[in-house]
C-alpha cells in the first residue's frame, strides 16, 4: 500500500512538472520556403556558432530556388540582453534563382525583466542589393506574454501581441526602407519574442535586411518622482554654486 501511494505521488510530481513547462524554451530558427522546411536550434545540428545566444545558419533549404541563405540570430546573453532589457535580432542575406518565397523566423522564450510594467519596440532595416519589379518584403514582430512560441510549427501562438500595426511593415521599394515601431506597453512577467520576414521573389535577386525588438521596463511612478526630485535639487544647488560666485 505504501509502494502504491509514493507511485501515485511521484506520478503526480511528473504531472506537475511536465504542465509546468514552456511550450518551448530554446532559441531557434525557422526557413520555410512552401515546400521545405527547416528548423535550427541554438547550438544544435546546421548552427555554425557554437557561442550560446547567437545562431547562424548557411544553407539552400535543398532545393535550387534559394542559392544562398545566410541567416544569424542573436538572443540572451548576448545583444542588448541585460537585467533591464530583452533583446532579439535577426539579419539575413538570400539570393533566389527565381520567383519564390521565402519565410524566416527567429524566436525565443524565458526573457524575464523582473518588472512590473514594460515596452517593446520593433525595427527594421532592409537594403536590397537586387531585386526584381514586384518583390516585396513583410516584416512582423511580437511579444507573448505566456511565453510561447511559433517555433517548432511555424503558427503564431494565440495571446501574441503584434508590435507592427496593421499586418506588419510591408517593404516594396526596390532599393529599401526601414521604419520604428510605437512603443507597445505589456506585462512581462516571463514572456516571449519572435520575429518573421517573408521574402517574395518575382524573379532572381538579393534581398537583406536587418529586424530587432527591444524591450525595455516601464519606469515606475516612483522612480520617475525620485528623478524629478534629484534634478531639481541639483538645479538648486548649481544655483547656489553662481550666486555665491558672483558675490564673491
């Protein structure tokens, strides 16, 4: 009898645990291209940087559509990931053979600022060396506050909150464009972000770009008064500092 209650209540302990888990608590890349699909995590198979927090990948998906694909990630530690700050980066390099698309998304959970309130901001920066008429480029970011991620699957986890309004920042401008997001407000608690571009291709051609998000603590109406209070003291006492100059 005793055998079968520590049974029942290592079961419930695995139980416990495993529910408790996140959806997914790596950093990992994702290229699809309609047909092929892969997924790369930090420091495992196709990662060529061994340093944790950075990811990169050179591939061509196995099909003759994507000559070259340099992608690379950043992510905790590295970046501008800090006690105060959640950082994640993507930059890529690919060149199609012909008309296609391809979509890459980089993700990553566990980001805790131990803040009660904060922002997110997203950007980025495209500079296409060549492409075609009609190619475009669609840039979209979020934050999930529970933590989850697209990545393994590929589908936007429910509760993600967009950081660019309107469907994403769409680029048609051959040569290029970059743009900042507004600062978008959540609790962070520990939570999640990821980032995705689809590149179309309406012929052979180069495109790049770079894409950030960065998340900072909302400063607490505490902190800002103690800020106000310490400039208008300073302010005083270089006032002090002149009169007594002038007088003497």
């Amino acid at each position: 009898m005793k055998l079968r209650g520590l049974a029942v209540a290592v079961g419930a302990l695995a139980l416990l645990a495993a529910s408790a888990s996140p959806a997914s608590a790596a950093f990992m890349l994702r290229l699809d291209d309609g047909t092929n699909v892969t997924e790369i995590t930090d420091n495992g198979a196709g990662d060529l940087d061994p340093t944790v927090g950075s990811l990169v990948y050179v591939d061509s998906l196995a099909t003759p559509l994507f000559g070259i694909s340099v992608n690379t990630g950043v992510s905790k530690p590295l970046g501008s990931n800090t006690a105060t700050s959640a950082n994640l980066h993507l930059n890529a390099v690919v060149t199609a053979a012909s008309a296609g698309s391809l979509t890459i998304t980089l993700a990553d959970t566990g980001f805790d600022l131990n803040a009660p309130l904060a922002y997110a901001t997203a950007s980025v920066s495209s500079s296409n060396p060549s492409l075609p008429p009609g190619a475009t480029s669609l840039f979209q970011s979020w934050v999930n506050p529970d933590d989850l991620s697209p990545i393994p699957g590929g589908t936007i986890p429910a509760g993600s909150i967009p950081l660019f309004p309107g469907g994403g920042f769409l680029n048609t401008a051959p040569a290029g464009a970059s743009t900042v997001t507004s600062p978008v407000t959540f609790d962070p608690d520990v939570f999640s972000l990821f980032t995705r571009a689809t590149l179309t291709f309406t012929g052979a051609g180069v495109a790049s770009f770079d894409s950030d998000i960065l998340v900072l603590p909302v400063p607490e109406p505490g902190s800002i008064l103690l800020l106000g209070t310490g400039l208008f003291g300073a302010a005083g006492a270089m006032r002090r500092r002149l009169a007594k100059a002038r007088a003497s």
